[in-house]
C-alpha cells in the first residue's frame, strides 16, 4: 500500500529527477563564492563547496523504537505516510541540513512510490534528487545501492563533499551506519556534520 503514486508513477519520478537537476544546476549557479563575481572566465572559476547527504528512510528517521511507541497509522494511510516517520528523527535531519547547507538526495526505497515533491512535504525540506534506480547489469551483476550513489555522483562533478546515511551497510567511501533499534541520533548527526564540513 503506498501514497500519492498510482500506476503511472515511473513518469512523474522521471520529470521529478529532471526538474531537480535543473533545481541543482541553479543552485549551483546562485552559490558561486563571491571572490568569483567579475571573473573574467567563470566557466574556469573554482567550483562551490556542494555538499550533498544521501539519505535512507527506514532505520534513520524512523525505528524499531518508535513503531514500538508510536500510535498507528491513521485509516488508510498505508506504511509509506507521515506517522511512519519519528517526528524527533526528523528534526535531527532539518538541524543537520540546517547546519551544514547540504542537499538532500534520497536513495532511500521510499524515492520508488513517491514523487521527489511528496518527499520534500514528508521531510519538511527540500529534496534536491533521487538516486537513479538501477536493475541488475547486462550480464546480470545485481547493482547495490552504493551503484546507484556513484551513478548519481558520475552525473554531479559539481558536488565537492558527500556522505550516506543508512542502517544497512552501503559500499561507497563515505558512510554513516544508523542503528535500526534507535534510528538517527544525535551522535549520528555529529558525525555527518563532521564529514560534511560545515
Ligand atoms: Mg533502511
């Protein structure tokens, strides 16, 4: 049972990762340091620090603690709406893009049946892109999620530092493990922030 995508949903998932690229080639643009204003060749001048943070869902903004405590899901709702996400987890998350200025990518399975506005309204905050979804290779090799956050960073040469955040293991270099009991926490946080620079 998902929310907010029906049968035609590959189509809005596609114009969405579309229109972020152009919200992200924008942003870029708009965040050139100021020493680069005048420049005479800005195609040459040096890039903007963009930092992005690759978020999963469940295990980092929600938990096996909070569907513990957490009153159920209204009627009708499904497992992929709001009350399926921790409020407090949630605010860690806006502190933290808060703090360091980062883009939000999802990479999380949730990017699958909701459109990258509906992700955006679930979190409070913009969501910048969504990882691409890849199937296995042509001779088969199953592709993981970390494939898919390298494909995405292939596509963005402009981003200068990024980390994920997941509570499973991800094989990609920079990589902050949540515990699922507890989800993201403000240890977790500090250690993002630490390889986002801010
Ligand atoms: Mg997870």
């Amino acid at each position: 049972m998902v929310l907010g995508q029906g049968p035609g949903g590959r189509k809005p998932r596609a114009e969405a990762t579309s229109c972020a690229q152009r919200d992200l080639n924008a942003w870029v643009g708009s965040h050139r340091s100021s020493g680069e204003d005048g420049d005479a060749a800005p195609e040459r001048a040096q890039s903007p620090a963009v930092r992005v943070l690759f978020l999963d869902f469940d295990g980092v903004l929600n938990s096996d603690r909070f569907d513990a405590e957490a009153p159920p899901a209204p009627e009708g709702e499904g497992w992929w709406g709001p009350s399926a996400l921790d409020p407090h987890a949630l605010e860690r998350l806006r502190g933290l893009v808060r703090r360091t200025g980062c883009h939000v990518v999802v990479s999380s399975t949730w990017r699958l049946n909701h459109s990258r506005e509906a992700l955006s309204a679930l979190l409070g905050l913009v969501v910048a892109d969504i990882t691409p979804r890849l199937h296995r290779t042509p001779d088969g090799v199953r592709q993981t999620r970390g494939d898919e956050i390298r494909a995405w960073l292939e596509a963005h040469p402009e981003v200068s530092t990024w980390v994920a955040v997941d509570d499973d293991i991800v094989d990609v270099a920079f990589f902050v493990r949540t515990d699922a009991a507890v989800g993201l926490t403000d240890e977790d946080v500090e250690r993002l922030v630490e390889r986002l620079g801010a």
